[in-house]
C-alpha cells in the first residue's frame, strides 16, 4: 500500500530535516507522488502520540492507493 501526495506535499516531506526519518516520495506510472506505507505510518504514530509538527498533520489524511511502477523498456 502507498499514499498518494500532491507535488506541494512532496516539497513540504523532502525538505523537512529534523527527524529521524527521510522522506523520499516517488512517482508511479500516472506520474502521482506517493509515500511508502513506513514513512505514512511513521507520522500518524507521532499525530497519535501528540507529537507531530502541524506542517506534517496532512499525512494523516492522506489517500492510500495501489503502486503502479513505471514501465521502463530495456536497451537493445
């Protein structure tokens, strides 16, 4: 499962700095942003516990969708 973002959430999540954890958003086959399950995970925890920075509280609401990886071809 992933969590599809907008390109503005995408700005907010990669230049976030102080946490222990590295946001790396990546686009899927429909060209959408999406976060992985951890990361989406990792910030409803801290919202739970009271602990998350009002900039990151939009992860809570996030969509959860299905990855659809790009389709690449090979080099011939």
């Amino acid at each position: 499962m992933i969590y599809l973002i907008t390109e503005l959430q995408t700005d907010i999540l990669v230049n976030i700095t102080n946490f222990d954890i590295v946001f790396r958003p990546i686009l899927d086959a429909n060209d959408v942003y999406f976060i992985s399950e951890n990361e989406y995970f990792y910030i409803v925890g801290l919202w739970y516990l009271d602990e998350c920075p009002n900039e990151l509280i939009f992860v809570k609401d996030l969509t959860p969708s299905i990855y659809e990886p790009k389709i690449t071809t090979p080099f011939i």
